[in-house]
C-alpha cells in the first residue's frame, strides 16, 4: 500500500528529521532521504570507491578504539589475518594496526592501550610498504583520522567505532574506506576482513534499497530498533523525543505504533540525529570550562587584592608586589624583600608569615643594624654560659632558635659583616649552628625572610656583601616600589592611617582638606609611608580644629610646589626625559635591581642603558656587567 504511494515517500523525503515505517512483520516501507543520510545508506562521503572485497597483499589500516564493541564483532583473533599475534591484546583494548592481509612476509606494526587507560589520543606514524601512514584516534573530540599519503579518512564517533581503509597492494591506490552507515550497507571491520564484499561509495553510486527488507537487516538488532520492531508487531510501546542510540550515532528518537480499524499496521520511528549537538554541547563544555577558570583567575586576583589588607593601596605596583608575597607565603623559600626605608619591608615580612603555613609558629624581628657588632652573633646564636665578660650565667638561646619552626626576619641584612656574613651563610647552608663559646651543634628549621634598603647587587659586586650568601637569600626576591613611584597609594593611605593616628594620639577626629592632600600628593616622599605616618602625626598633633590644611603639614614648602610647576608648559625634551627615567626606573624596579634583565626589557643596548643610568642618576657604578 505504501510502497506504490509516491507522494508520501515525497512528502516525507521533505522532513528535516528522520523517518521510518515498518509494517507489522517488520519490513521497512517508508525510510525517508534523511533517515538514509544519518545512517549512511546515502552515500556521499569523500573521494568514493569501486565496490570489491579485500584481496590478499592488500594493505589494512585499521583504527579501532574498543575491540569487541560496536564494530561487527572484530576480536583481537581476527587481527591474525594480518599477522598480530599478541597474547596481550584483549576485548576492550584500542589498537592502531598496520598489515598485510594473509601477507606472512611482512611484519606488521602496531600499537594499543588497555580498555581500563585513561587517555586522549593514541597514535602511529609509519612508513609501510611505500606509504606514509599517519593514524590517530583522538577520544577528546571523538574522531578517528587514518591519514594516507596526506589523504584524510576519518570517521567521528560517540562511545565506540571502528574505522578500517584498505589499499591495493599493486597499485597502492585507496580501494575502500570506512564511513558513517556501514553497519547499514553491512561493511564492519569484522565482515571486511572476513573477505565479505563491500558496496561502491562517492557520487553516482548506487542507492541501497532498503524498501521492502526487514529492519533487522538494515539495522543490527539493539534496545531501539528491538522496541521498534515489537511495536510494529503488536506490542503497545510508544515514546516521544527519546535519547537513543542507533548503530552508534546519538539520536532523538518518537516511536509511534500505527493501527487501523484496531488493527495493528506497523510502527514508525522519528529520527533526529544529534550527533551534531553533541558536538555543539561538547564544545559549550569546553567553552563553560574556560569560563569557570577565567572566573577562578578572576577571584584569585581578588582574593590577591584584599589578601592583606593591612598593607594598604591600590596601585599596580603594590599590588603586583603583594602578589609575589602571596606566592611566597605558600612556598619554604627564603625571600628577600628590596625596598626604601620606610616602604612596608616589616609590614610584608609580617604578612607572609601570618598567610604562611608557619602563622602559629613565632616570628622573630631582628634589624641587624641596631645591634651593636659585637653582640650580635650572640643574639642570633645564643652563647653558652661564661661564653664572654658581662653574659649571663646560665647562657642564653638565640634569636634562630626562638624562631624554631617558625620565621626569623632579618632586616637590614645588607649591615652584617663579613664575619657574620659567613656565620649565616653556614647557618642557612647546614641549618645548624654552634653558640657563643659552646661546641653543641644546634639544628633548627626556621623560615628565613631578609629585607634590605641596600643593594645588594651592587654591594656584592663591590665585594661587600658575600655572593655565596647574596644568591642562598635572593631565592625569592619581592621589591617594594617608593611611594613617589606610586603616588596613587597616597589617598588611600591617608584615610586608612589618619584615624588609627588619631586614635593613638587621642586628638579626636580629624579630616584632611583637599588642598593638604595635594601637597601630600606632590611631595617626593624620602622617608615613604613611615614619613607619611610622621607627617600626619604631627599635623594631627598641631591642628586645632577638626580638619588638617596644608599649613599643619611639615614637608618642605618647595616641594610641594611641584603642584604650581605642573601647571606650566615643559619642552618636550623635559617630558622625553623624564618619561624615559620613568621607564627605566620602572623597568629596574619590575626586575628586582636587575641591570641586565632591565636593560633586555627596555629593549636598548649596553652602553646605552649605562649611559642613561648615568644621566638619570640611577646608578653610582658605571662599570658593571
Ligand atoms: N602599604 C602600607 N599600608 C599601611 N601602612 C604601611 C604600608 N606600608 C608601610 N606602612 C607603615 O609604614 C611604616 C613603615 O613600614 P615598615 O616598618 O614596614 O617599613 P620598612 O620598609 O620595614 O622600613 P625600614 O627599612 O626602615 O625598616 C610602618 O608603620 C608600616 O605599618
């Protein structure tokens, strides 16, 4: 009845989804143009071939991602026919092979992986029997690509799939290829290398008529073609916008079972294929992925910025320190904290510990400077009783020991003489060390951060400051920018200092004016925020009423003038200069003091950059590498 309707099958080639009408034996009466193309049986994929079989000297590449599954039965005992022979090799595995069929004289090559391995992409690049042969099955993007002297066969897949392309052993031209649909045309691996013949593929080529042949010869058996069948049968089975999967490809599929006058005619199955949309979710994945990272890096950036938020300001060149003291509070290394008097080098020194894995652990302060020479191997190392003329009787721990299991700061490392020098390096070296005057080896594990407003390069290169010792400290160096480089950190400082001041000093609440806290703005700040903190203090002190002018403040009256001078016109030489100062100081800066990796980075040759120091005062030696 409708195989002689010509307008339905009209009609139905129209549908954008597949669809298909059994009758009540099972014999398929309607299979519609886009039912034949998601299941291959039109075929017009790639460059086409004859039909044939496969002949013995013919050259088989076979890709195959789980064997056993979804590819016609092909077991690791049917690769013999092309002389893989391997005991290790099991259902489930994936395998990548190249042989001659029933060619015993040429050795195979081959490559697989374990059915329980977790991997993304297996592949063998050979050059066999004259032919460049590159194979890949790649299980992120679900596709298997068999590349032959540079011509591309590849297959996509859902769960599992096996591809197989042949080549004539005379001519070596490409006789077959596998593609979507050869369950349907009946071509698996297993039925090719059984020598079963396999149908012509490309344009022109002759449409498989399915009209007529039951669905189980059309379809191998499976859940949704079982229930299709059982449906047309008699069975009252029906469902709407299923996800299935149909000789492997994802679908959406409605079942329907047709009856007429209460009599069962057959069934019909709607077909979308959603290969495509997998592809589309798969890529949204990827795409949601990137998103979630972006959003991780976003809200470590934040957690950056408010990680310490007692070291305050917003400029970059705070923030970008405070970064690299975050990632240092995470790690054991030693680091060296680079800065002017009075840039914050306690403040961060204190906040990496607390953020440290050592928060509970002490933290011990010792500014090498303020301590007289001669008393200060004895407060790092402690000293055995009677060890010198005025030491306690019972001895006296050191400073390294007090900060056992946690840190010990080590401001103002660059004052330590050559002797203590030595003393530390070997302290730092062995982790041990021997008091004042005792011979017991001490071993301690402590956190060593040191900061200097020296530098350190150059006191190394000078012989001043030992360079063993200078590269065991410059593990992780973090340089803390002068405040005149960051005067955008100058309002934010003073709101979050002014009322702790206030509050200390008991003189009540004050504002600031705005034209004191330009003054603040223009001035060069030497002394950095210690100074700022003075500054403040004393204006706090003398202002009688409840706001700060710039009268109250005690920094220079000419330099806060630079607000008068801004404001006339410079050449543009003034501002070229002072544009490039700016950019090597930047650039110093960024590199932690380091002339070469600054010179490289502004990108200007060496006796150019030394030049430049020299005219910008930025350097006192002129010789150096
Ligand atoms: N970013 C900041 N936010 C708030 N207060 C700060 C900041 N930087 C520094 N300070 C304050 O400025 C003062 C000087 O800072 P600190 O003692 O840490 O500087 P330093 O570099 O160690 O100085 P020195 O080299 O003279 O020892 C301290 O009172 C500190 O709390």
């Amino acid at each position: 009845m409708f195989t002689h309707n010509s307008y339905i099958h009209q009609f139905t080639d129209m549908m954008s989804e597949g669809f298909i009408f059994i009758d009540h034996q099972g014999n398929i009466q309607i299979y519609n143009r886009k039912a034949k193309e998601i299941f291959g049986v039109i075929h017009n994929q790639g460059i086409g071939h004859e039909a044939g079989r496969l002949e013995p000297d013919d050259i088989v590449i076979i890709a195959d991602n789980c064997l056993g599954k979804d590819d016609g039965g092909l077991t690791p005992k049917d690769l013999s026919i092309l002389g893989i022979r391997d005991k290790g090799l099991e259902m489930g595995d994936s395998i990548i092979a190249i042989g001659v069929y029933k060619g015993e004289k040429i050795l195979p090559v081959y490559k697989y992986r374990k059915g329980h391995e977790n991997w993304d992409t297996l592949n063998l690049e050979a050059y066999y029997c004259d032919l460049d042969i590159d194979v890949s099955i790649d299980n992120r993007n679900r596709e298997i690509h068999i590349c032959v002297n540079q011509q591309d066969f590849y297959i996509e897949f859902v769960n599992s799939i096996g591809h197989i392309v042949i080549v004539e052993g005379q001519t070596q031209k490409v006789k077959f290829y596998q593609s979507r649909g050869y369950t349907v045309r009946g071509e698996s691996i297993g039925d090719i290398l059984k020598g079963k013949p396999y149908r012509a593929k490309g344009k022109g080529t002759e449409e498989l008529n399915v009209i007529g042949k039951n669905i189980f010869e059309i379809h191998m058996g499976g859940p949704t073609i079982n229930e299709f069948y059982d449906a047309a049968t008699g069975k009252d089975l029906h469902y709407r916008d299923k996800f299935r999967e149909i000789n492997g490809r994802s679908t959406l599929c409605t079942l329907l079972p047709v009856d007429h006058e209460g009599k069962r005619m057959g069934a019909v199955l709607k077909v979308e294929d959603i290969s495509e949309l997998r592809r589309v979710i798969r890529e949204r994945d990827e795409a949601l992925k990137s998103v979630d990272e972006m959003e991780r890096k976003l809200r470590d950036h934040k957690t950056e910025n408010y990680l310490f938020p007692e070291i305050t300001g917003e400029s970059q060149e705070l923030f970008y320190a405070k970064k690299l003291a975050y990632k240092a509070s995470k790690t054991n290394s030693t680091v060296l904290l680079l800065g002017e008097s009075g840039t914050g080098k306690t403040l961060f020194a204190r906040a990496i510990h607390d953020e440290s894995k050592y928060h509970n652990q002490p933290f011990v302060h010792i500014n090498c400077a303020s301590i007289p020479e001669n008393l200060l191997e004895s407060e790092l190392f402690g000293y055995e009783k009677g060890a010198f003329t005025g030491a306690k009787n019972e001895g006296k721990i050191g400073l390294f020991e007090a900060a056992r299991g946690g840190t010990i700061f080590l401001d103002e490392i660059g004052e330590l003489t050559p002797y203590l020098q030595g003393k530390l390096l070997q302290a730092l070296q062995s982790k041990t060390f021997i008091p004042v005057g005792g011979t017991k080896t001490i071993t301690v594990e402590v956190r060593i951060i040191a900061a200097t407003n020296k530098n350190l390069e150059e006191e190394m290169l000078q012989g001043r400051f030992r360079e063993d010792l200078y590269y065991r400290i410059n593990v992780f160096p973090i340089m803390i920018p002068p405040l005149r480089q960051r005067k955008q950190d100058i309002h934010s400082l003073v709101y979050a200092l002014l009322p702790k001041i206030c509050e200390r000093i008991g003189s009540g609440k004050k504002a600031i004016s705005g034209e004191a806290l330009q003054a603040l703005v223009y001035y060069d700040w030497p002394g950095n925020i210690r100074e700022l903190e003075n500054v403040l203090e004393r204006a706090a002190n003398i202002a009688e009423g409840s706001t700060i002018l710039s009268s109250h403040l005690a920094i220079p009256r000419d330099k806060r003038q630079i607000s008068e001078k801004s404001n006339q016109i410079r050449s543009i030489k003034e501002v070229l200069e002072e544009t490039e100062r700016k950019a090597i100081e930047r650039a110093l800066r960024i590199s932690g003091g380091k002339k070469q990796a600054a010179m490289k980075a502004l990108g200007i040759g060496k006796t150019q950059f030394y030049e430049k120091l020299k005219k910008y005062k930025l350097d006192s030696s002129e010789n150096r590498n």
